[in-house]
C-alpha cells in the first residue's frame, strides 16, 4: 500500500478464514506477524508504505462438484475469489491484480486487463459487489480471444482425459456468441470470461451451464468433450446462457424473467442461425408451454414458484411462463407498432442505457425500464396480469394471432393469413 494503510483487510465467503495460511506486515526491514480474527486481517495504527503478505492453501477447498467455490480440472484449479483475495474492509472494491506465474501457465479472469493480448497478467477487479461470485482459471490451458460484433469473448480451453477437440469447441462457442448478435445486431456487452471446462461423459453434451457477474461477465460451460461438433451446435444450453447476457444482473426473485427471456431467446436465436427451422423452433416454444402448463400448481404464484424454484424444483412453471410472457410482450409489440417495436428492439435500448451494470435489478423494476424505452405500458400489464397469479400466461390470443394450431404437446400446425406468417417470420427473423 502506498501512504496510508487500511485498518483491515476482509474476504467476500467467510470460509476464506480456513484457508489462510497466515499473514505478515512487511515495512522496511521489520516483519511483524498479523492476527486473524472475526474474519479480518487486522494491520494495526499509523502504519505507511508497508505490504501485506499472506499465503493461502486451496488444497483442502478443491472439490469434485463444479457447483462448488475451487475445483480442480487437469493441471488447471478453478477458484472463486472470495476464498484467496482479501480486499480492505473501507472503500471500494476495484484493486489491481497481478499475477506472477511460472512459464507454461496460464490464467482467466472476468476482470478488464490492464493490457491487450491472450495473455494478460494484470487486471482490475470492477466495482461490482464483493460478494457476486466469479470464477478464476490457473494452470496449464489455452486462451483464446474470440472476437463477435461488438464484443471479445476470452475462451479459456481446459485440458481434460480425452482432450477436447480444440476447433470444435471454439467454433461452437463463436457460432453461439454470433448466434446472441442476431438480437439487435451486436453482443450486448464488450468482454466476457468463457470457461470451456471437459468433465468426461455425460448424459448431455452440456451437463451444466452458469453465468457469473462478479468482477465482469462471464458464461461457464461444463462439457461431455467426447461429443461431436454437431452434438454441440444442437445443444441449447450455452446460446440459453449467453442469453442471460442480454440485460443486468437480476435477483432470484425475479428467476421467471431472467430464465424466462433465456428460455424465449434459446430458441428464436438458434432459428434465426438456420440451426432450427421455423416450424421447430415453434414446436420447441410450445411443447415447453405445455410442460409449463403442466408444471403450474393452483394457488401459488408465479413470483412464489420462483422464490421455490430450487427447492421445489419447479423449474419448468418458472422457466416457461417468463418465456410466454416474453413472448405476449414481443407479440403485442409488434402488433401495436406495426412491426416497428418488438422485445429484440426494447432489448437494445436497454443495452445503450443500461449494460454493464453494477448492481442488482429487480423484476419490476427492469419491466419498467422496458416500458419506459419501447414507449409502451405492455411489460408492466404483464407483470401485473401474471407475477402475483396462479395461472399460466394465456397464449389463446399470441397463438390465434401468429395462426399457430396446436395438434400435440410437441407439434404445431403453421397456418393463418398474410399478417400471421409474417409476425411469425418477423420474430424467427435476424433483427434489422
């Protein structure tokens, strides 16, 4: 620290406490021993220019389970920040990091670097808050910087037994992140952390996907890399994750949106990819209605399925009645403008206003932004109609007005006049 020093130094988990090794003042010639209590690294009073060293041992908190704060992959660990970096307790949380790392080895971080190239070893932390979680890479993999409109995407690549196919996998990510442009013609935000991490055979190409804000965006991906290139690009999950990226950091609460937008957009952006046709990508929206349907419990709220989610596992209620509303809400958007509004263009001015953020939104208010930049009342009709009710969003009208006829859980029929093909065709298309 230059000038003067912080009282004490704290970490965001409280668990990072087991894991110190201990901690030292170093000032001048003198090395004075620093007492840990209360989850703090007390400095002590009038003390300048001096540094801080602690050591910290992750061995006991690497973990199988990729839901966990530090994993090992290969000859690389995953870790959360919140076990190794103690920030002072007063003041902001933006720091410079530096890392000092012996050849051959590499690191990934959400944190804008402090210098260009697949390589940086310097970065600053952001001022998001401390205990948003983020995930750092070390060891020995690749980096590659993929670069999208608008956007570069830092592909970290982790080894794994069999190693993944090199190619494949970026052209999947690229072809994901092009896929998120289709939007509104550009990615929603500059830089985003990708940690491509193989972890064997798995029932699913992706077994497991997560997005993570702390210190910047970034989308986690857990791979089966024995899969072929073709598996991957019919797999929704990481275009599903990506999609998150589309609007700020929401709180669980408000899971029926967030998941919800993801759910819609899975679908419509790998159609307008030609990865879907438009009959499947209907079909595919549909039969995850029913299944939302059929997930709807009487008397509980769509806002009190989502605060249950994980508990009850009521995840298809929550993740496919935000996608209906999300698509009444572009439906009716477009109805009322003429097919000059629609979410795609609601989604954009929300990026221009209002991406990176660095804080929490809440459903409501985020609907009322919508509102506010399309120059409408229809997001906060819907939050209205549905949040606080116990029924699934009604599609009778959506589906009537884009001639979709329902012959199964899983099959469509496309049918309607002129206006009906074309608000199909103007959602499933690239938007201008």
């Amino acid at each position: 620290f230059e000038g003067r020093m912080p009282s004490a130094l704290v970490a965001a988990d409280r668990r990072a406490e087991d894991h110190l090794g201990g901690a030292i003042l170093r000032s001048g010639e003198s090395r004075q021993p620093l007492r840990v209590a209360a989850h703090r690294i007390a400095l002590g009073a009038a003390v300048r220019d001096a540094c801080v060293a602690y050591t910290v041992e992750l061995r006991w908190a690497v973990e199988k389970s990729w839901r966990d704060l530090a994993l090992r992959v290969g000859d690389a660990v995953l870790v959360s920040p919140q076990l190794w970096l103690w920030y002072p307790e007063a003041g902001g949380s933006d720091v410079e990091v530096r890392f000092d790392l012996p050849p051959g080895v590499s690191v990934s971080t959400p944190w804008a670097p402090l210098s260009e190239g697949t390589e940086p070893r310097a970065f600053r932390t952001g001022a998001r808050p401390r205990d948003w979680d983020a995930k750092i890479a070390i060891g020995r993999f690749e980096n590659v910087a993929l670069d999208v409109p608008g956007a570069t995407l830092g592909v970290a690549l982790l080894e794994g037994l069999p190693p993944a196919d090199r190619g494949a996998v970026l052209e999947w990510v690229h072809a994901n992140a092009l896929a998120i442009t289709t939007a509104y013609g550009q990615f929603p935000v500059k830089r985003v952390q990708v940690l491509a991490v193989p972890v064997g055979r798995a029932r699913e190409p992706v077994p497991w996907g997560q997005v993570m804000r702390g210190g910047g965006d970034a989308v986690h991906v857990y791979i089966d890399q024995t899969r072929s290139l073709q598996t991957f690009m019919n797999d929704w999950v990481l275009v599903h994750e990506l999609s998150h990226l589309l609007h700020p950091y929401v709180e669980s609460s408000g899971r029926w949106l967030y998941e919800g937008l993801a759910s819609y957009y899975q679908n419509l952006l790998r159609a307008r990819t030609g990865r879907l046709s438009e009959q499947a990508a209907w079909e595919k929206l549909h039969a995850g209605f029913r299944r939302g349907i059929r997930g709807t419990k009487p008397q509980q709220s769509l806002l009190e399925a989502s605060e249950a989610m994980l508990r009850e596992r009521g995840f298809m209620r929550v993740y496919w009645s935000g996608a209906a509303i999300a698509l009444l809400a572009d439906v009716e958007l477009r109805r009322r403008s003429g097919g000059e509004q629609s979410l795609d263009r609601a989604l954009a001015a929300l990026s221009g206003c209002c991406l990176p953020s660095a804080r929490q939104w809440s459903d409501r208010e985020l609907m009322r932004r919508l509102d506010a930049l399309s120059g409408s009342d229809v997001f906060m009709n819907l939050y209205r109609r549905y949040v606080h009710a116990d029924d699934f969003p009604d599609l009778t009208e959506a589906y009537r007005r884009l001639g979709l006829r329902a012959t199964g859980d899983r099959t469509l029929q496309l049918e309607g006049d002129t206006a009906a093909q074309a608000l199909r065709r103007g959602i499933m298309a690239v938007s201008q």
